[in-house]
C-alpha cells in the first residue's frame, strides 16, 4: 500500500530496501478439547518442539560463547536450562494428559502457569525472570506452530528493520552487515534506538505510529533519516530522486574522508581534538573509521540497563578493557561514571518514583550514597587502564566535596590494587562533566581538584534555560545557542585555562557544523561528537581562521538574544 | 540420606546465574539432590524450582542428598553454594 509518513527524524542517512517486518507472529490457539487417544501424538509434538528449540539455543549458545558477550552466553545457557527444565516438562505434560489441551494451548497455558508463579514472589530480580520463562515458552511454541523467528544478530539479507520498538539489547546486536536502516513506532530523538543510530551511522525514523499495520514484510521502503520521513512502496520517481540524493552524499562522504588522517586544525590556528561519544565497544570500529582522535564520552549506562543485576567488576573491566584496546594507546577514552536516575530506571535497582527526576537522586549522588556501586566501577577503570588511555569522568557534579568524595574512593582502589600487585595507570586523568549551573559558577574551584573538563551541553542547556526538551509544550524554548549557554560555555573555558586544564564540549552542539566555529572562537580544546559528524566537523574547522572564530565568538558573546546569535552564525 | 543447612554466600541470593550452576552440577551426580527452605522444596536439577524458592539476599537452605555416594554430593552442593556468586 503507497504510503508516505511523517515522523521524527532519529538519524541522519538514507536507506532504499526491503523491510523486514518484526512483527509477533499470531499463533492461534484451537481450544477444542482433545480426546484421551490423541494425547500420545500431542505429548510427541512437545517433546519434538523442545528437541528442535534446544537445537537452536545449542546453536546461539556456540555462537556467542565464540562471540565477545561472555554475558550473552550466559543468558544462553540458563534458558537452556529452563527449556529442559524438569518442572517446565511436568507441567506442560500435566494440560495434555488432564486438561486435555493439545500441544499448543498446553504449552501456552502451562507457560503462562509457571510466569505467574513467578510475578508472585518477592525478590524483585527474581519476579524479572517470568519474562524468562515467557521466552522460552514462546519459544517452544514457535517450534511446535513452525513460526520462525527473526534473529536480529544474524539478518538473512540486506534490509531495513521495521519495528515497534527495539531494546538497548536488541539494538546492540543488530547485524550492522545486513541492517540498512531503522524504523519504529515508538520512540523520540532522544531515544536509546535513536542515539545508538547516529552513533553507528545508520539512517533511523522513530515514533511512526501505526507502522506495523502497513507496511508489507519485504516490500520496498525508503527512509529519509534526517527528514524523518518513511515511504511504502514508493514510485519509480521517488526511487529516482532518492537514489540521486543516496548517490550525491556517498560522493560527499568520500570527500570528507580523505580528511581520515588529516587534523582538525584552524587555518593558522591551533589544533583541536575530535573524538567520538559512544556506548558499547560495538561503536568502536565506526568510530576509528571516522577518523576519531579519541572517545570524548563513554556512557556507560548500557552495562547497567541491558543487565539483570549490577554489572560485576569483571564484567565492567571487560568491557572498558575492550574499548580501551580497541582504541589503541595514542586515543584517549572518557569514561563517563554511571549516571542513571528516575528516568533511565534499572528492574534490580529500587530506585525512589520521583516528581522531579530531573533535579532527582541520580548520576554520582546514587554513587555517592551507594560507594560500592563507585567503587567497583573506579576498580574496574583502573584495572582496564592499564591497556590503553583512559580518563575518569564525574557527571553530575555541584560541588567540590562531590569532586573530593569521589577522588578519595578512587585513590582508595588505586591503593587496593596496588596492594593485589594488579597494574593501573598511575596518571589517570579525572574530571569534571559541566552540566549544572553550580558547576559552570564554580568552575574555578572545581578547576583546582581534576585535570580537565567536559561540557555536557545538552543537560547544561536543560538546566540554564529551566526547559524540559522532553515536554512538547517548551521544547521549542531548548536552544544550546542560547547566549546564557554560550556566555556560560566561555566562563567554563576561561576559569579552566587560567589553571591550565583542557575543556571540551561533549554535548550534540560539539557536532554541530554550524556551531562548531563558535565554539573554536571560545577557545575549546576538544569536541566529542556521534562518529559520522566527526569528517563534516573537521572540514568545517579546517577552512575556519583563528581571527574570524575569534571576532565571531566574541560577537555572539555580546548577542542580547539567540535571534542574533542565529544571525551571526548565518552570516559566516 | 544427608542433610546440612547452608548459607547462600552470594549477597544476591540465589540467582539465574548461580542456579544454573547448581543445575549443571547436580546433573552430574548419581544422588537426588533437594533443596529446602520453609515450606518449598526443590529439586537442584531443575532451575525453574530453584528460582522460585526465590531466595534473596542472606538466605538459608536445607541441602538433602539421597542416594548412590549421597555424601560426596551433600559435600558438593554445599560448596558450590558456599562459593558461587553471580
């Protein structure tokens, strides 16, 4: 059916293929009662489905014990158990022969017996595991009904992935080889689905509404990320024009990466450092091959979130260890300590229902309240700094006893693993995220206690203007060009230089071509950015001089509103 | 037939990770293996029973062996859970 939507533009790119509809198939239930003869062939049929479902999991489970997801594996392995779960088989067993059930309805309710004895106990990770348990189930069922399901790891054919909504987990372990694009239903541009798009440079559309009930499993789509716009079925102009627009920025692109090796350097001017913001160790390779001088900011929420418990320290190191190799000794990694709160809730973590999240206990009040939760993530950063460049970032920060709270637990570990004779790097580096207006005010004093600063632009901006992005009634007002953000970003540049420390922005304005001159102009040292911005970026600052970023950061510091700055920044 | 009280060592309780290691281990032993804790009982071959005696953080358990070497497996059980953590 020919359809044009207009929904939110998640990620830059166009996509022009088939989609791949990840829809859950309706399995239908026949309820009519089956006869005591029947139950032999019924009882043959499960044991079959679960024969061929453990086939399956035997086959993921080799997969990821091969892969790098020690954790994957495990998952594995424990629904494994639950598929050849004795309890699992007497239940199951128990609908044919008394409730005279056929496989199908058997295996449906016998799951759904056993997932509502586990929403009823108490320990709340626990009460998580029914979804276990509804999996594996499913899954059975799905081998007695032969339903496939699609295995988003391993995509039979290039595709665009068309979804309701798709989980950190699942985004994570996109077959990137096979995955053109992405669009779902739900979700904004803030989103997990949308930030991990831009990150890995793939075309993405979010919050679609509707999505699923018209568009066709392997009909053509095309997808227009920065636009935000989806076509089913398009016509042959269309794919014409699009495919035009596909071959004109690929040209683009490889313009822009000749400029790989080259440095952001101003025309007679300084040098200033592009690195990469990511998430997993899965956006490492994008980022090198975007030409990224380092990580600005890894937040390392997804360990916490795509978990069923706190992540160990061993499961931390591994990760940090991963990306600390992958980016080699010459590229600084910024870790970001866990910063999660009412909003990015965590199922093992009872986390209090707030009014305010925003203002709320999260990010390094938590790890300041919870030490063990800080101590084993320091651990782990110390521990993996020993394979490569790694710095430490506090998020959150409105005071200086937060910066020596937290330092003093960092020394505690580093003096620890001294005593466990296990090697760290003894020059660390640690700072600050400005993201509250009580960090921008004190910079001075917070300049005193770390070795550099990070500008979250996006909180900070939340912050100084009071605006809630989220909320549809203000997010007009959100504006990081904002001369309050602007003036504040330049208090933060001068108090960190006068004690000569390095300051860098690490927020989207850090991406933005547009603004990135100003921010030269104001004398920023670093920008971290999504990996796909970091060749624009570069080429924007490599035909910029240091007189006119100057005259322009000057001028927009005098601007009375943002109608002004805008107008400086259109001029240039 | 044997039988210890023992104490979950790992803060968390018992959980999927370390369940599914007792499983693993009580499939290799000849005895039947049963835990115990207030008016529950299961069987250490079957995680989902393991699971639901939803043990949580400090808990205590019943661990019974009966059976061909009964004893050794009492002893094995016991120190997985003494030393198993997620």
């Amino acid at each position: 059916m020919r359809h044009m939507i207009q929904a939110i533009a998640a990620a830059d790119g166009i996509a022009i293929g088939p989609a791949l509809v990840l829809r859950q198939q309706e399995i239908t239930l026949d309820r009519t009662p089956i006869p005591p003869i029947a139950a032999q062939w019924e009882l043959d049929r499960f044991t079959g489905a679960v024969s061929s479902a453990r086939r399956h999991l035997e086959g993921k489970l080799s997969a990821a014990q091969q892969a790098t997801g020690r954790e994957r594996a495990e998952l594995v392995a424990v629904h494994l158990s639950i598929l050849q779960d004795p309890l699992l088989e007497e239940t199951i067993v128990r609908h044919i022969r008394d409730g005279g059930k056929n496989a199908l309805c058997a295996i449906a309710d016998g799951t759904q017996e056993l997932v509502a004895l586990f929403q009823a106990l108490s320990d709340p990770y626990l009460r998580q595991r029914a979804d276990d348990v509804g999996d594996v189930g499913r899954r059975i069922l799905e081998h007695a009904a032969g339903v496939a399901r699609v295995e988003l790891n391993h995509l039979p054919a290039d595709c665009i992935l068309v979804a309701r909504d798709l989980s950190p987990a699942e985004t994570v372990s996109l077959d990137l080889g096979h995955t053109l694009g992405l669009v779902t239903e739900l979700g904004g541009r803030t989103s997990h689905t949308a930030i991990l798009a831009r990150s890995l440079g793939l075309p993405a559309v979010v919050g679609a509404p509707d999505l699923l009930h018209r568009a066709e499993d392997g009909a053509l789509l095309i997808l227009d990320g920065g636009s935000g716009i989806v076509i089913l079925d398009p016509t042959l102009q269309q794919l014409e024009q699009y495919r035009r627009e596909q071959a004109l920025r690929a040209q683009q692109r490889q313009t822009l990466d000749a400029l790989h090796d080259l440095p952001a350097q101003l025309l007679g001017g300084p040098q200033i450092q592009l690195c990469a913001n990511i998430a997993s160790p899965a956006e490492v390779p994008a980022a090198l091959q975007h030409g990224a001088e380092g990580v600005g900011l890894f937040r390392t929420e997804f360990l916490f979130m795509d978990a069923n418990h706190l992540p160990t320290e061993e499961e931390q190191f591994s990760t940090y260890r991963a990306v600390a190799e992958g980016m080699g000794r010459h590229r600084p990694v910024t870790i970001r300590t866990l910063d999660v709160g009412g909003d990015k809730a965590l199922p093992y973590f009872p986390m209090p229902k707030e009014e305010n999240p925003f203002l709320g206990w999260r990010a390094i009040r938590i790890c300041l309240d919870r030490p063990e939760i800080l101590r084993t993530q320091l651990r782990a950063i110390l521990r993996a700094s020993a394979f490569g460049h790694l710095r430490v970032l506090y998020p959150m920060i409105i005071s200086l006893d937060e910066v020596l709270a937290a330092n003093a637990l960092l020394n505690q570990c580093a003096q620890a693993l001294r005593q466990e004779n296990q090697p760290f790097d003894p020059e660390l580096e640690v700072g600050v995220l400005v993201e509250t207006p009580s960090a921008v005010l004190l910079a001075d004093v917070l300049a005193a206690h770390v070795d550099f600063f990070s500008i979250g632009t996006n909180d900070l901006c939340q912050y100084i203007l009071a605006v809630d992005r989220g909320n549809p009634y203000v997010a007009k007002l959100y504006d990081p060009l904002h001369p309050a953000v602007l003036r504040a970003i330049h208090a933060v540049v001068d108090a960190a230089h006068r004690a000569g420390r390095w300051v860098g922005v690490c927020g989207e304005l850090g991406g933005d071509p547009q603004a990135v001159s100003l921010l030269a102009g104001l004398g920023v040292d670093g920008l971290s950015m999504a990996a796909p911005a970091i060749p624009q970026v570069k080429a924007r600052l490599r035909d910029l001089s240091m007189a006119d970023a100057l005259a322009l950061a000057q001028a927009a510091l005098a601007a009375p509103d943002l109608a002004q700055v805008r107008r400086l920044l259109a001029d240039t | 037939m044997v039988e210890r009280t023992v104490h979950i060592a790992d803060p968390v309780g018992l959980h999927a990770r370390v369940a599914n290691g007792l499983v693993q281990l009580a499939q290799g032993l000849p005895a039947e293996i049963t835990l115990h804790a207030g008016e529950k009982r299961a069987n250490a071959k079957s995680i989902l029973s393991l699971l639901m005696l939803d043990l949580g953080q400090g808990s205590q358990v019943l661990l019974r062996a009966e059976g061909p070497d009964e004893a050794a497996a009492l002893d094995a059980a016991a120190d997985y859970l003494a030393t198993a953590r997620e």
